[in-house]
C-alpha cells in the first residue's frame, strides 16, 4: 500500500514484518509529502476498521490497523514518519544497493536536488569524486557487517558547489536478520572544518611564533601548572638538567624582588622586567633574566560556564623571561674597566705629582747656582775658571731635571682599530658630561644619523676628540655668559665619510683665529688655569689619523660650529 511518498509508510515503520518484500523501488508515482491530506483518511480508516466487512483478510486488517495506530497511544505510527521528514537533518533511506527510495525535506535543500530527482539514483550522485577510495571501501565494509558507519565525504551540490559531508548510515534489517535498508543521515560540516582548520593553523602560527621568540615564554594557571610553554623555556629545562625552571623562577622572584607572581596573577596584577638570577649547574657565574608576568583573563570552558556570560573566567599568568646575563657581564665588565682606568689615572697623576716634585726639587740646585753666578757676574767677583765649572755643575743638575721629567713622561700604547659607531661613541662622551651640562643649564640637542656606517678607527682617540670638543664648547658656553646656552651635537653620513658636528651658541671663534686654534699652546680662554692649549692640536692630530678634517665653520655666526669628517668608513661586504 503505498501513501503517495517517496517510501511506503508501512516498510518505513514497519520494516521487520515485511521480511519477503523485496527493497521498495522508488517509482514515479512516489511525490511531495502532503500532510494535511491525509487526516480525513486517517478519519476514514478509522471508520473502517471499526467494522471492516467481512472476508476482509486478516493481514490487510492487521496492516490497517498498524496504520491507523491506537487512538489509546499517543504515538500514533504516522508520526514516525512525519519525524524523519520534518527534520532538519537530511536523511535518505536507500535499498541495500544505495539507490535512494525516499529523501526527506532538509536532503532537497541540503543537496539541491529535488527529491524526484534523486529517488531511484544511487547515492554516489552526491559523490564530488575527491573522496579518497579507501574511505568508501571502509563504508561499505562496515555497513555490510550491519554496523553503523559514520565518517565525513566530501560531497557536491547539485550547483556544483561541494561541502563536507559528515554522514551516519545505520542499516535497517528484516526479521531475517538480512540486510533491507540504509539509513543515511548526513548535515553539512563545511563551516566547522573550515573553523578547525582556522583554530589549527592560528595554533601553529602562535606556537611558531613563540618557540621562535629568544624569550623564555610560559603560561600558566593559579595553581603553577604549566598550560603552554615554549622551546626557550625547554631549553632553560634542558640547562637546569631537568630542574623547573619554573619553581626556580618563582623563587627567585619572591627571594629577590620580594612577590610571588601566581599571587600577582591571581589578584589580576602584572609586573614588569624584574631583574632576578638563578644558579645554573655548570655555568660560570648566575644567569640572569629580566621578567615580565600579565594576568590573563581566559574564558571558563567548562560546561557549567556554557551559559553563563561575562563570567569571570580563569586567571592566568604569562610569564616571560629575557635572559640578560650578556648584558650583566658587560655591564660589570665595563664597570672593572672603569675602576681600572680610574686606579691607573690616579696611579699616573701620583708618579707624574712624585716626578713634577722631584724634578723641581732637581731644578732647585741649577737655579741657585745661576742665581749665585749671575750675583759674582755683577760684582766682577768671579773669574771664567770658576764660570764655567758652575755652567758645567748647571748643565748638570738641569739634565738630572730633565732626565727625572722624561723618565715620568707616560707611555702611549698603541690603540687597535677597530670598528666604532661613531653615534655610539658620542652618546657614551654626552652621558659622562650630563652632570656638567647639567649644572650649567646647558640644552643639549642631539640628532643623530638615522643609519650611520661604522669606521675603522681607535675607540679611545675619537672619546678623547669629542670629548675634548664638548668640553670647549662648554667652557665657551661657560664664558659667553648668556642665559639661553646651547649645545647642539649631529651627524651625518657622507659618501664615504662621516660628519659630526659640534655647535655651540657661546660668543664664537673670531675669524682670524680659526687656523690658530689649531696650533700647540694656543690658548684663548680668559680663564687659563688647568690648560695647556693642546686640546685642538690633538683633536686635529686624532682626525689626521682617521683620514679626516676638522675646521671652525667660517659661515656660523650663532657662536661656534665644529665640523669633523672621519673618513676610514668600513667598506660593506
Ligand atoms: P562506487 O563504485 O559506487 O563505490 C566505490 C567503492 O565503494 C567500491 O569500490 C566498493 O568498494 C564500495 N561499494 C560501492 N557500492 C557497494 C556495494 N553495493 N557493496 C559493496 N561495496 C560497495 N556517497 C557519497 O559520496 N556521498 C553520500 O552522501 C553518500 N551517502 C550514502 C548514504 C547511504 C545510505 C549509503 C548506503 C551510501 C552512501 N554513499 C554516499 C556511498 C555511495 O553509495 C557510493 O558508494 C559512493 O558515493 C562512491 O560512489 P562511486 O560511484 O564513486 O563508486
């Protein structure tokens, strides 16, 4: 008996008592579902049954009756139809060969395809031929052994479009026990892949990204259970021969720095670079890492937070740690060469204070003796025998001098080139004037280069060459006397040199001295005390070595302008 749909409504609810039937075959007669119809028949039916005429057969009564359903249960067998075709997953029932007899609504607009377009094909006509093989084999292996089977196809459209498929085919079987049916129920899985394969490939680029980091990176939840760590921090593992670092970290946080992070973290507070050390086994000396720790507010995943929004979610802590012991060592390093450079200063001006007191001491005996030799000179008392004895004792006791004098005269050693970054070496002389700068209520304005090249050159030489340039444009900021002093410090990349400039705003160089200052014992400060007039004789002899220039710039008018070129620029390979 057929109701006018694409499967019998008996076979589809009724499947185990028809065990000699063959499969239904879709025929053209099978149509859109019509449910309002089919109420007066069920009315009709009813009627019918309540007094079927006699030599009805009992099988058609009984299949009736099965039709109509028990008015006492209120499921009536219709129901299980209307079910499977009202639902929005699309379902098909096929024969045991995959040729669909019935497809429900949500199938249409799933597939594309009319249902009369479909009943009586195979259901391979979904099929966008990009499914492996071996995954239909698997299909078939399964259902054939009356097992469920549920995998992803990839499936196309009667638009031609495809969409992943994710499809559970159950197999109805007779009373028998043989196979009758499938039952296919697929729903479209394209969106969810397409979001997984998203979350995966923002997973790789996150991991990639924080195992590249030369940063020890590590998450953790309040507890301290570690949730995502990186390779810096397995490498920090691997150097602690399997030690936690983490334990450490944290000790070392609350030990030196006086907190506990997970605490910070927990009260939703962060820190920033924290200077902390910990003991490596086998390193020479602590290592040292800067830290940093954010809150980090996740949302709760647990079923119980499912429905539940703005909820306050778990508190996290992303630890990082920078390890700075390179930069500690070179700062301590830099630091004992500063007390060493300051020990052998003082050590020099303690023998050059012994020798200048000898050496005047020495000088003491020939001048006295000139003294005498010049008062018989006056008085006609001398005669040349005793003249020339005391010119010789004179002569004498002024080379003892002067033989003191050169023995304390310092050794220069010979500087190494190497290769110096000139704005390096300006910032690192500007840093050691601030205090003076300062109190002279100077305004520095310093514009580096941008991209410098570096020169082969003697690092110490060119401090000494700036730093000399700095101190005189302070000394003549010094004693111009204005109120708005200025220092203005640049450099420049030339073709294949470097250009800095020194500019000061005090009262200037007068244009005929602008070569003179150049000259050894020049000295035009009206304030001499404690200078030789060597400082630009040196400047310019430091400037000659690195194949440069140095000139007062006779165009300045604002007071005076410095200009060095240091060639030596290091070719780039
Ligand atoms: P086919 O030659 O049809 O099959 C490929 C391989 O599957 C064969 O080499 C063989 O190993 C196996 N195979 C096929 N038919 C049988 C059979 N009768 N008995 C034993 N092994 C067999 N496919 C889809 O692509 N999309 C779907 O949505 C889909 N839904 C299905 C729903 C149901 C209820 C059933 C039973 C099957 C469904 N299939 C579906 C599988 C489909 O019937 C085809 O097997 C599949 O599409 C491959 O088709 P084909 O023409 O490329 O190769």
């Amino acid at each position: 008996m057929s109701t006018g749909k694409g499967i019998d409504t008996q076979q589809a609810t009724h499947l185990a008592a028809d065990d000699d039937q063959p499969p239904a075959e879709a025929s053209a007669d099978t149509g859109g579902f019509k449910p309002d119809a089919e109420l007066p028949a069920a009315s009709a039916l009813g009627a019918f049954l309540e007094a079927p005429p006699s030599g009805t057969p009992p099988e058609v009564v009984e299949a009736l009756t099965l039709m109509a359903g028990d008015p006492a249960d209120p499921l009536p067998p219709r129901l299980y139809f209307e079910t499977v075709e009202q639902s929005p997953v699309a379902i098909s029932v096929t024969d045991a060969k995959a040729n669909i007899l019935y497809a429900n609504a949500a199938f249409e607009v799933l597939t594309g395809y009319d249902r009369h377009e479909v009943l009586g094909k195979n259901q391979s006509i979904l099929s966008s031929n990009a499914t492996p093989e071996s995954i239909y084999q698997q299909l078939w292996r399964t259902i054939q052994r009356k097992r469920p089977w549920t995998g992803v196809l990839i499936n196309r459209r009667k638009d031609g479009e495809d969409y992943l498929a994710e499809l559970t085919i159950s197999p109805v079987l007779d009373a028998a026990g043989r196979i009758r049916y499938f039952l296919g129920m697929h729903r479209d899985v394209t969106r969810e892949h397409e979001l997984s394969v998203a979350l995966r490939q923002q997973k790789t680029r996150i991991e990639t990204v924080l195992d590249a980091a030369p940063v020890v990176v590590v998450l953790l939840d309040t507890d301290g259970r570690i949730i995502l760590d990186n390779q810096e921090y397995k490498k920090l593992l691997g150097d602690l021969r399997g030690r936690e670092p983490l334990a450490l970290l944290r000790s070392a946080l609350q030990q030196q720095a006086g907190f506990d992070p997970l605490e910070r973290a927990a009260a939703g507070e962060g820190f920033r670079d924290v200077e902390i050390s910990i003991e490596v086994p086998g390193n020479a000396g602590p290592r040292w890492l800067s830290c940093s720790g954010t809150a980090v507010n996740e949302s709760d995943s647990s079923l119980s937070g499912y429905f539940i929004r703005g909820d306050a979610g778990d508190q996290r802590l992303l630890l990082l740690a920078n390890d700075i012991t390179g930069r500690r060592r070179e700062i301590e390093r830099a630091h004992l060469e500063n007390l060493r450079a300051r020990l052998a200063e003082q050590q020099l001006a303690q023998g050059m204070r012994e020798a200048l007191t000898a050496a005047s001491y020495q000088l003491q005996v020939p001048l006295n003796m000139i003294r005498a030799a010049s008062g018989m000179f006056k008085d006609g008392t001398g005669n040349p025998a005793l003249f020339a004895d005391m010119l010789g004792q004179i002569t004498q006791a002024g080379e003892t001098a002067l033989a003191t004098l050169h023995a304390a005269m310092p050794t220069q050693v010979p500087e190494a080139g190497v290769n110096v970054n000139v704005n390096e070496l300006l910032r690192h002389v500007l840093a050691l004037e601030t205090d003076n700068l300062l109190a002279a209520g100077i305004v520095v304005d310093w514009q580096p280069a941008l991209v410098l090249p570096e020169l082969s050159g003697h690092k110490n030489e060119l401090r000494s060459l700036f730093k000399h340039l700095i101190d005189n444009a302070l000394q003549a900021l010094y004693e111009g006397g204005g109120s708005q002093r200025a220092l203005r410090l640049a450099t420049r990349a030339l073709d294949d040199a470097v250009e800095v400039i020194v500019e000061d705003n005090g009262p200037g160089i007068p244009s005929g001295l602008r070569l003179k200052v150049f000259e050894p014992f020049h000295i035009g400060w009206r304030n001499r005390r404690g200078r030789a007039g060597m400082g630009l004789a040196l400047a310019q002899e430091i400037v000659n070595q690195h194949d440069g220039a140095i000139e007062i710039d006779p165009d300045y008018r604002d007071g005076c302008r410095v200009r060095v070129t240091l060639g030596n620029v290091r070719a780039r390979d």
